[in-house]
C-alpha cells in the first residue's frame, strides 16, 4: 500500500505512537514516564505515558525474516494478516531504559513526518513480554550503499544523483519541522523497486525544538570498528558521514544533515568514501574527476568544516541540486558572462541547439556565398590582368616604334606600364639614353634656341616674342623680356637682343637688365646680331649689314644673306665680295660667296 498523505494519516501515526508511549514504564518504579514531541503548530506538549495500557497480540503478524539490523533496533519483514499487507516491523534490540526513550522518539518522530520520502508507521506497541515494536511500510528495494558499490566510475554514480536530490528534498521538509537526522548515510537511504527513493532509521533523529538529549551513562562513546555503523553514546552518527563539530560532541543543527549529504555527493564523485583533509584538496580532487564547476561548488559548500559556511539547510541545498540537475544557476556561485550562457544553454538545450542549428546554416550559407564571390573575383582578377598583359604588350610595341621618332613620348609610355620584362627593360634604357633628362612646357611655341658661348646659359624664343631663360639641370624657366624681333647674341656677359615695343617705329637694341643697352638710331628691324669682343654686328631684312655701338650703325656690307660669329671672328655669306675691315673671302659656292 502507498503511503497516505494529509493530516488523518498523520493523526492515525501519532496514536499508534502513543499508543507506545502508554505502554512504556520506567526501570526503577510504576511511574509514568513525561516525554515531548512538538505538534503540528511547533508547540512541544507533554505527553504521559500510564503504565498497565494492553499489549498488542504478535500472532496479527506473520513474520517472514529479519531485513536489516541498526543501532537501536532490528528490522523483520511481516505480513499483517489482519489488514492482508505486507509491513516492516522494528524491535528495540537491547531492553535499557535510554534505549527505550530513543526508541519511542523514533516511533514518535517518524509518525510526525508525513512525506513520501519517509516511510510511514501503521502502527506502535509492546508485544506481550514488553519489547517495543512499531510497524512501517514496506519498502521493497535496495539500500543505496549497494548501488554505489556497484558504481565503479565517477559517470556511473552520478547517475544516481537524483536519488540524492530525493534524499535532500526528504531531508528539508524535515527541517522544515525542526527533525533533523544526524545519521544521513547511504545504507540509511532504500532505492525502491519503481525509484521511489525512502530515508529510513530515525534512531538518532533530534526535534530541535525540544532541548532535552539522552545520553549514554558516563557520556562514554561506544567505538566501532566499521566507519558504516553508527556510534550510540553522547557522541551520535557514523564517523564517516559525520560533521566535525558532532564528531566533537558539540550541539548540532540543520547543518549537521547537510554535511552527511555533501559527504554522499562526495562519495559519488570521487569514488572515495572519506573526505579530504583539507578543502584545497577537496576542490583538487572534484577538479580531477572531472566534476561539472557547479556541482563542484555545491559539495564544497555543504562539506565546509565551518558550520557557518554550509547551506543553512536541506532546503537550500535542494534548490542548488536542482539548479543544477536544469541547468540553471546555483546560489552558491557568482557567474561570468560566458558560464551565464553556458547555463542559458544548458537550461534552454532544444532552443540552443535550434539556435545553433540556424547559426550554422547561417554560416554555412555565408561561407558559400563568401567563396562564391572569391571565385568570381579571381576570375574577375585574372581577366582583367590578361587585359592589362594585353594593353602593356601593345603600350610595349607603340613605345618601340615612337622611339625613333620620339624618344621622351616612348619613355613616358613605357614609365605607365608594370612590366618587367626583358624587352621592357632595353626599350627603357633606351628611351632614356635618347630623350631629354628635362620636359619643359612652352605655351607659345618656340621660334628659336640660344646658348651662351661655354654653355652657361640656354634662352629660348616663342613665337610670340617671349624670350625664356631655362635651366636644364632644374628643367624650370624664366621669362626675361617681350617684343623680340628673333635677332639675339650674348655680349658681355647678357643677352642682347633687338625688341620693337607696341605702336614704336624704331627698334631698341636691350639687355634683361637694361632696356636700352645699345642704341638703334632710327633702325626698323634687325633679323641677326652677332657679338664679337670688341662689337657687335647686325643684319636687316634687306641684307644690310651694321656694325653697332655707341654712335651711329656703321654700314659695313650689303646684300648679306646670313651672318655669324664668335669673340673676333664673323662669317658673312653674301652673292657679291665686299671688301672691308676684317674682311677676307672664305670660300666660293657657286654665285654665293662666303667671306671671314
């Protein structure tokens, strides 16, 4: 039968309890015996135990063997034959007077905790010679000690976490109602056959509501040797699952469970029984087993060797188990960023994965859409660099054949190109051996090109009179004088030159720095000069030939057709020999003579 839950249930376990109670007497007289149990509303009332109550008739009970045996009493398996079910009948094992009381507060304890993961009490009594008893529900399973030793792996054990998550839950309505265990172990706990998991042997439960304590005579502790069996004297539960302050025989609390549960999540994760000596090590070793962080920091609070640092109670304790078992945060943890997501993932698992799902076709989707326009691009890159091979090849053949004809054009078409090739590289060389090392702009046109005797200086004559002084090494140029007339020479140590200024008749013979360095007394135009050392020569248009200075032009020769010279040499070419100063006949060409 299930386990009836609701305050009838709960009535009916209370008076098969007291029905105990009513059948207890003290060992040394016939007095009634006060014990206290708190009520449903936390009040603690007393409670008479009248000897000469009747005894319950042991033939109701057929009893099929003995199941388990603890520290206070042995457990048999029995069929109630009155009520056609199966029960779990307890006996006090040793017949003292301590023993009795912590056998009736165990009855009585146990019928107050109404909850599926505490076995229920049918009934409590004496059987005709006097030995307490009372009857629970039977609970077919197994201990969870056994199923932790059959565990060999840290994995496997931890499939039986829910079990202890039931044990916790179990544990805080308990605490809830100020009962707590102090001797919460594995061999305590029974896994039923359908999961069901129950916490049984509530001999050394404690109602913290009440402040009385039965202890052993002498306060003595009766040692074992089996770290599993539980130690009865002033000192109560069982060293390996033992807080440090109830190993000390200190006053104990909700935190005292607390730790037995934290040594159980211990010994599921490590595979070992005993816990660590120190904390560091306990956290290095939950690191080694590869414990989820979360987990980690649940058993390392439960487990402090501080009362203070522990989960108050079972209570808080299942909310973090829980948190943990859904994936949600714990309250023992503060939390980055990214463990806020990892759990957010964990907690939400079908939307993460349909999330990631999307994310990924996402992805997948770009990296196609990414490596589709790559290839393209490269289709597009090589393309267009076939077409600008294509464009440097005939940009290469016009730069070969305006080398001839124009050197600097060929080198600026083969400086626009990015070749490098052998046939680049001659036509470049070339190029530059051929064009000028300076490009200089002249807007105007040029009429006509001067140097200077030595090279010094380079002018240059436009079309539109404009007379240009250039550097070669700087490729610049500097405009000196307008209105020339094409006749120029240098003269010591300028330029000289003939210059007919808007709206004048006659011309001025000028210099860039003196604009009337000789004087042209009345001359109209001068179509040459040349400059000697110790004069200068001019020729008109008509072939008149002048010697020029600070008088009046000297006429020297006529029908001249050209005229040149250097320092105290002129060269005239006439059709007639004229005779003169410093005049001799170089040589004849046909009718035109070419005198010196």
């Amino acid at each position: 039968m299930g386990v009836a839950a609701g305050s009838a249930s709960e009535h009916a376990g209370l008076a098969a309890a007291r029905a105990l109670m009513d059948c207890t007497r003290t060992a040394d007289s016939g007095a009634g015996v006060i014990a206290r149990v708190e009520g449903r509303d936390g009040v603690a009332p007393e409670v008479e135990m009248q000897p000469g109550a009747a005894l319950h008739d042991r033939e109701r009970y057929r009893f099929l063997g003995e199941h388990g045996r603890g520290g206070l009493g042995r457990v048999s398996r029995a069929h109630d034959r009155a009520l056609g079910r199966d029960v779990a009948i307890k006996e006090l094992i040793a017949r003292g007077h301590i023993d009795e009381i912590r056998f009736l507060r165990e009855a009585l304890i146990t019928a107050r905790l109404e909850h599926p993961g505490i076995v229920a009490v049918h009934e409590a009594g004496r059987w005709p010679d006097g030995t307490p008893f009372y009857a629970m529900k039977m609970v077919s399973g197994r201990p969870l000690r056994e199923l932790i030793a059959e565990r060999k792996t840290v994995d496997q054990r931890l499939g039986l976490l829910h079990h202890v998550i039931a044990v916790t839950d179990a544990m805080a309505y308990a605490h809830g109602r100020n009962i707590i265990h102090r001797d919460l172990k594995p061999a305590n706990v029974i896994v039923g056959e359908f999961g069901e998991t129950i916490v049984i042997d509530w001999g050394l439960a404690k109602d913290l509501s009440s402040s009385d304590e039965v202890a052993a005579p002498g306060g003595s502790l009766r040692m074992v040797t089996d770290d599993e069996l539980t130690a009865v004297g002033s000192v109560l539960g069982t060293p390996a699952y033992m807080a440090p302050e109830q190993a000390r025989g200190e006053p104990v609390d909700q935190r005292a469970d607390v730790f037995a549960i934290g040594a159980m999540l211990w010994e599921l994760c490590t595979l070992h029984r005993l816990l660590a000596t120190r904390p560091q090590h306990r956290s290095r070793e939950l690191r080694r087993a590869g414990i989820d962080r979360d987990l980690a920091v649940i058993i390392t609070k439960a487990v402090a060797p501080e009362p203070v640092r522990r989960y108050r109670d079972a209570g808080e304790l299942a909310a973090d188990l829980k948190a943990f078992k859904s994936g949600a945060r714990i309250g023992a943890r503060s939390y980055s960023l990214f463990a806020m997501l990892a759990h957010w993932t964990r907690r939400h698992r079908r939307l993460a994965q349909s999330v990631a799902a999307i994310v990924a076709c996402a992805a997948a989707g770009v990296a196609v859409y990414v490596r589709n326009v790559a290839t393209e691009r490269d289709r597009a890159d090589q393309a267009l660099g076939t077409a600008q091979h294509e464009r440097d090849r005939a940009r290469l053949s016009e730069a070969s054949l305006l080398l001839e004809k124009d050197p600097l054009r060929s080198k600026e078409a083969l400086a626009s190109l990015a070749l490098q090739s052998p046939q680049y590289a001659l036509l470049m060389s070339r190029a530059q051996q051929r064009s000028a090392a300076r490009t200089i702009g002249i807007e105007a046109g040029v009429d006509s090109v001067y140097r200077s005797p030595g090279g010094s200086q380079v002018v240059v004559v436009t079309r539109e009179g404009e007379l240009y002084q250039i550097d070669p090494g700087r490729g610049t140029k500097r405009i000196l004088d307008r209105d020339l007339k094409s006749a120029i020479a240098y003269h010591d140590g300028a330029w000289l030159y003939a210059r007919k200024p808007f709206r004048e008749s006659a011309i001025q013979l000028s210099a860039p720095s003196n604009p009337s360095a000789l004087d042209g007394f009345g001359l109209s135009e001068l179509s040459a000069l040349v400059s000697l050392d110790r004069a200068v020569y001019g020729l008109d248009s008509s072939g008149n030939l002048f010697k020029l200075g600070s008088r009046a032009p000297a006429l020297v020769g006529r029908a001249i057709r050209f005229i040149a010279g250097d320092r105290d040499l002129l060269l005239s070419c006439s059709s007639a020999l004229t005779a003169g100063e410093c005049l001799d006949i170089l040589r004849r060409v046909e009718t035109t003579e070419c005198s010196v």
